[in-house]
C-alpha cells in the first residue's frame, strides 16, 4: 500500500503540474511523496487489448479542451481509494452556465410537487434535462472512458446540428473515470479491492459515494454505465444494452422504466446499426444484426433485481438506467460505445417531454403511496427504527446512510404507541409516503425468497440492512400519528458514567473497535465467556476514546470471573490478487480493518517464502485456488508458481497453528483449502455456486458466537455446511426449520436445514465460518463472528 500511495501522488502531480488550473480545478487536493510513476499498458483480465487513452493524460486532455471551448466546467469531485483524483466534466450550451444551481432546484421540486412540475413540464418544451455517462467503473474496461473523452470533445467544441440539438435540450454529465485505480493498475476493482459495481447499497468506498453525491446533485432523467466486453450472447448480436431480464426489484415503478428504457435501448441499437460502415472489417463487426438486449433476447441471468449495480441504483432515483457492454476491447468497441451513447441521447431529446413526466410520476406515486402496480400491503406506511441507548451506533449509521441517499428520516420528541407497541422518545422513523420510498423500501425491508421464482440469478438477491447490519426496521401498515421532526444528521458523541470498572458490550462493530483502540493505547482489557469486555482503567483514561466511539459505557458492579485477559494482535490476512476477476478477499480485510484490528494482506508466495512469523493470527478467505499453482494467464500472478511453493506454504501455515497460531477460514472456498491444508477432517458442503441469501442461524451464545442468540441471522454466498465434524465444537448451524432460508435464490436448501455452519478444532486453533462474514464489507452484523474468532482462547 505505501507503493500505491506514492505512485498515486506522483500520477496527481503529473496531472496538477503542468500549467496554471483554471476555476473548475481549484479545489484540487495537495499532493505530496513523489518519487515514481507507473501504469499498465494492458490488463492481464483481458483477452485482448489496444492502446487505450492512459489516466495521466486525461487531466493535460480535460484541460485542453476546456481551454477551447465556454461550454464545459472540469472539476475533480473528491479522490479514489488510492488517492488519485476523480474527475467530473459538465457540458451544457453556454447560456446554461452560471445557472445550474437553479435547475437542479428545478429538479428537486419534482419530489416536493410533482403534479406542479408535470403541469409545467406539459406547458413548457423550452427546459434542459441532465443526462449522466458513467466512465468505466470496471478499470479493466478501458472502451468507456475512452468514448467518454471523444463524446467530451466533440460536445465542448463541435457546432454540427445534432450537437447543438442535444445540448439545446440536455446537461451531460460525465463522470469521467469512475474507477481511476482501476484504470492504473489495470484491474477491475479500485485499491482496496473492491469492485465498485457490487457496491451502491453499502458505498463503503469513496468513489461510489462521489457517484451517489453526482446523482443526488442532479437526479439524472438518463444514466448510462459504461462497461465490456459481451459478444455474442446471442447469434450475430454484438455487445449489450440493458433493459434486463427478470426478476425485476419490487421496489421500482418498473412500468414507467420499461415504458421508455426499453424504447431507448432500441433507439441505441438502431443507431449503432446505422454507423456499421464506421467499423473495421472484422467479421463480427460486419456480420453484426444488433445488440444482446436481455430483456428481449433471455429468460433469465441479467437482472436488475439487486440495487447493488450503478444504473439499477440510479433508478431508485427516478433515472432510464442502463449498462452499456461494449462487445471488444479495441477502437471498434470505443466506437460501438460511442455510437450506443448517441443513440441514447438522440433519443433522450426527443422523447425528453414524456420521458420526464413519466420520471416525475414515480415520485408523485411516492408521495401520495399510491403504488398501482404492487400487491396491497408491499409498501409499509412507515417503518420504526427504535435506538439501543448503551449502543446506538448501527442505528446512527443506518440513520445517515439514509439521510445521505435521500430518503427523510423524522424523530419523536416524546413518547407514542404503534399497533399495540410503546416507542420511546428518540425513535427514528421512515414515512413511507415520500418521493424516494422504492429505495427506502429496498434498503429497510427484509426480502424475499425468489428461488422459485426464476431460474438463475446474476449476483446476489438478498442485502436487507437491518438484517445484515443488525438495527431493527419495525414496519407498520398503521397510522404514526406523533409530531415528529426532520433528521439532517446525526453527530455521535459518547460517554462514561460511573468509576469503573466498566463494561463494553460485544454489541457492535464501533464497540469492538474501541476495544482494539484501548489495547493499542496499552490499556488492559478482559472478555467474558459471553463476549462481553470490561477494563478496570480511570474514567478519564478511556474517556476520549469512549466518546470518539458514539457508546454510553457505565460502570458495572464486578467482572466476572470467567472474563479473560486480551492482547493486542497482528493479524495476517491471505490476498487474492484477482482470481475469478475479483479479490474476494476484500470485504474480509475491511471488515477487520473497521473493527480495529492491526491487518496486513500477504501473497501466497510471500507466506511460501516468509511464512507468517511475526503474526498471531491467520485468515484465509478467499478462493481455494490460492495454495495451488496458477496456470491461467489472467490469474497466474497472484498464486503460486510451482509445486515447491506449494509445498512450502503449506508446511509454513501448518508450522504456524502448531506453535499455537490462530486459524480462521471464512467462506465455502476457505474451508475448502483448509481440508487441503490438512487442518481438519470435516466434510466441506456447498449449496449452488450461485445461490446466496439471508439465512436463519442458531448460535451458541457463547465464546465463537458470543453477542448472537437462536433464530438469529447470517449470510450465505454459494452457501456451506460441515459434516463429519466430531472431532469438532459446533458454534452455530442453520436453523432446524423449513423457513430458515429468509430472503434470496438458493435451490434444494432444505440441504443446508440444521447443519453445522461455524465449527472449531478440538485440538487445534482452527475454526471454520461457512458464513460469509465480512461479504464486501456489507454484512456488518456478522463482523463480530471474525473478532469472537480472534479473541476466543
């Protein structure tokens, strides 16, 4: 990481350096620590690869034509995971400048009075549209960006009819380089790992929020997400162009969307049909008939029914959200981009009338909860969101988390009963008749069960917050009937009371932190058998630390005589570079990171060589390939070259947890290597390589599960369960009923009904979480299952 940084700086100046900026860059960061820089001429994910625009002349190129041309504003919005900076480019004829402030107020009375903004929308043609072009948030996807810079320049300085007809009647937006780590290093995730496209119901990292913030800021009518390569899906049928095949979420106005998305992506088929000649002579370019539409050309494997992807985020926001998949990684796929974009635009404008009442319509049914194509009783009247008062940091942050994706959250200044249930003062609530309640709803319910329902799903089906990140979401289809206030933020601070000694509650991922943030000042810490810590240190010792945490710690009357001294540990975490496309990795390493633990990620061949001296713990939670040679030339970098590595990293990992190291293998494909490695006898079980979902779980209580109870949750992905585990201690299983799959796609489930799902060795410090307890640093609930793991003796 400290290499990146550099590299990161020194990519900024390169960009910042080279002449005077004018008012659009200059709240560019400060950059410092330049020594080198570098960046791939080709990515190794891909099979093909052509000399694709590098990210250190896009900034020289954004400046150049913004030199040439009053239409365009070049700002950079925030910066990547690695530093480095994210450029957004706003184009609009130059009469619209200066005035974008007072459209985008427009647009926002589209969810504050929508039958007004119709009424004026048919009234008036004379009015501009913001339109939203997404660059290549897959950094391996270079096609996007590439179009993205040709679309730019001829917007800014081009004066041909149909230029000057698009931008009589649109803003464009573009976010330029979405991924700009990606692009560097030529990968698919950004610098921490993960991919960016899986990330817009969590938006851990900052470029996914920089793109939520570009769509609140402007609520696009149309939002186009670049991506590649899909060829022939379907015969003669060259890349792809949403809208998607079911299931669709039930959480959209999917009428108003199909209406016209559907119309759209033929307008952008047909347009790029109609510029076939511009293509090179490869056959399939010159024998191509169309485009892989999924919705017209599949059954089933290309929804939008997770909001996690960008454009199927954007719809909750009222968008025509599409991916573009460019069909090759060469010029022609630029120009098959470029031509799609066109197509969409040509279409936006003169269909912009229609189009954006329809969008204004699904706020207005918001509004006035007037649902007409969902079942009765699918949208709560609201949902309540009690506070725990020792531990009210999940509610806080789910609280902003909705806040800032545009949903209003009101608070109870007293006291009031719900369908039989008292509510203190204090609680949050969610009305649901607001302009945003799809993605209200979609964010706070709990799911659905849609195994048979379809018969393949494309990523996961099931992310209820309250579930995964463990609040409680209270629906009620009954009157809230209290004076309430709005909720704009919620700044936590919090306390100690009493003079010790005191407990922390194993309550939360920030109660946990501050537990790791006190072992790292040196103060001593134990943990029951219930998972629970108490420090016997001064108030004022642990008082700034308790207070940066948002817990209310009070004094307890003794610790228990059970609780057992901890220590500050290192833990070492196995990085998959990118097998399968992904670092799967990832979401473990951040889940560790945000519970405070120390975390390095070390290579295969870095354990094979060094092995993990210097450490305490192991994690291994990632793909099973890892410990095994890597032939395969997109993925042979990141594993081992040889059998004696093989040999040799095994020896290394078993050495470790003989010397009383501790083991950890979360996931499916982890427990896999770890009967490979020979740390346990168990039988590794697997549901679906594509099934995924919220799960019922019995946990223990104690030690492993510590914080968890019976009939509680937990989260699978290509979900596992051990047999044979008798020379085990089992933590948790799934629970023994058939409803104890929740929500998502998971066939023959009734498999997985009862079995053993966190086990650990008997005579070795192993354990096995078949959960997926750090998923893409989503599942916040479960993170606790990797500290208990780490703290249990």
């Amino acid at each position: 990481m400290k290499k990146k940084k550099k590299i990161a700086g020194l990519l900024a100046v390169s960009l910042l350096t080279t002449g005077p900026w004018n008012v659009g860059f200059a709240e560019a960061p400060k950059w410092t620590n330049v020594n080198v820089y570098e960046e791939q001429d080709g990515s190794k994910f891909n099979s093909e690869n052509y000399d694709f625009v590098k990210f250190s002349q896009i900034g020289s190129k954004l400046k150049a034509i913004e030199k040439q041309s009053n239409r365009i504003k070049v700002e950079v919005r925030g910066t990547s995971a690695d530093g480095i900076p994210l450029y957004v480019v706003t184009i609009a004829d130059p009469g619209s400048h200066g005035k974008f402030g007072k459209i985008q107020s427009l647009r926002k009375q589209m969810f504050k009075n929508p039958g007004k903004a119709q009424d004026w929308i048919a009234n008036n043609s004379d009015f501009k549209v913001p339109i939203m072009i997404n660059g290549s948030i897959h950094g391996t996807e270079f096609a996007g960006t590439d179009a993205i810079l040709q679309l730019i320049e001829r917007f800014a300085t081009e004066n041909d009819q149909e230029t000057k007809n698009i931008l009589e009647n649109n803003i464009l937006i573009f976010n330029v380089v979405q991924n700009p780590d990606g692009r560097v290093d030529a990968t698919r995730f950004n610098g921490e790992g993960i991919d960016l496209n899986r990330d817009f119901i969590t938006q851990s990292q900052p470029e996914t929020r920089e793109t939520v913030d570009l769509i609140k800021e402007w609520n696009p009518m149309v939002f186009l997400d670049t991506h590649g390569y899909v060829k022939n899906y379907a015969p003669n049928r060259q890349g792809l162009i949403e809208p998607c095949t079911p299931p669709h979420n039930p959480n959209y106005e999917y009428d108003l969307y199909n209406k016209w998305a559907y119309k759209q992506a033929e307008a952008m088929e047909a347009q790029i049909m109609s510029q076939k000649d511009q293509f090179s002579s490869s056959s399939l370019y010159q024998n191509m008939q169309g485009v892989y539409v999924p919705r017209r050309n599949d059954k089933d494997g290309w929804d939008d029914y997770p909001p996690i992807f960008t454009p199927m985020y954007a719809m909750y926001h009222g968008a025509y959200g599409h991916t573009l998949e460019t069909p090759t990684n060469d010029w022609d796929g630029v120009k098959w981009m470029y031509n799609a974009i066109i197509g969409a635009l040509n279409f936006a404008t003169e269909n912009k009338q229609a189009m954006i009442t329809d969008q204004i319509e699904m706020f207005k049914r918001g509004i006035n909860f007037d649902h007409p194509f969902h079942k009765e009783g699918f949208f709560p009247k609201a949902y309540i969101l009690p506070v725990d008062e020792k531990d009210p940091t999940v509610t806080h942050k789910a609280v902003n988390h909705l806040i800032n994706n545009d949903i209003d959250v009101v608070q109870a200044p007293k006291a009031f009963t719900v369908d039989g249930k008292s509510y203190p003062k204090g609680t949050y609530i969610v009305m649901m008749d607001q302009a945003k309640a799809g993605l209200a709803n979609t964010m706070l319910w709990k799911g659905e069960d849609i195994t048979n329902d379809i018969g393949a799903m494309y990523d996961i089906s099931a992310w209820s917050l309250p579930e995964l990140w463990g609040f409680k979401a209270i629906p009620t289809q009954s009157s809230v009937d209290v004076t309430t206030t709005k909720v704009n933020k919620i700044s936590e601070q919090g306390s100690v009371s009493g003079k010790g000694p005191f407990m922390i509650p194993n309550s939360s991922v920030k109660a946990v932190n501050l537990v790791n943030t006190l072992l790292q000042q040196g103060v001593s810490v134990k943990r029951d058998s219930n998972g629970n810590f108490y420090t016997e240190a001064a108030a004022n010792q642990i008082s700034a630390s308790v207070k940066a945490s948002g817990l209310q710690v009070e004094s307890t009357v003794k610790i228990p005589e059970d609780a057992v001294s901890l220590s500050s540990v290192k833990v070492a975490i196995l990085k998959d570079g990118g097998i399968s496309k992904q670092q799967s990795h990832s979401g473990t390493k951040l889940a560790l990171k945000r519970l405070g633990f120390q975390v390095s990620e070390v290579t295969p061949v870095e354990v094979a060589e060094n092995g993990l001296n210097g450490f305490d713990v192991f994690v291994y939670s990632g793909s099973s390939s890892l410990i095994t040679v890597i032939t395969s030339a997109s993925s042979k970098e990141f594993g081992l070259q040889n059998t004696a590595q093989v040999v040799q990293l095994k020896s290394n990992i078993t050495n470790f947890v003989a010397q009383g190291g501790k083991y950890i293998a979360v996931g499916g494909s982890a427990s896999q290597a770890t009967k490979t490695l020979g740390l346990t006898d168990d039988t590794i079980n697997f549901g679906g390589s594509d099934s995924n979902g919220i799960v019922k779980v019995n946990y223990d209580g104690t030690g492993l599960t510590g914080g968890y109870g019976q009939d509680d949750f937990g989260f699978v992905y290509r979900p596992t369960w051990y047999t044979n585990t008798g020379n085990d201690k089992v933590a948790a299983k799934y629970a023994d009923s058939d409803n104890f799959f929740v929500a998502g796609h998971w066939k023959n489930n009734k498999n997985g009904k009862g079995q053993a799902v966190m086990v650990k060795e008997q005579n070795k410090d192993v354990t096995l979480i078949g959960l997926e307890a750090g998923f893409r640093d989503h599942t916040d609930y479960l993170f606790r299952l990797l500290s208990n793991a780490i703290f249990e003796k």
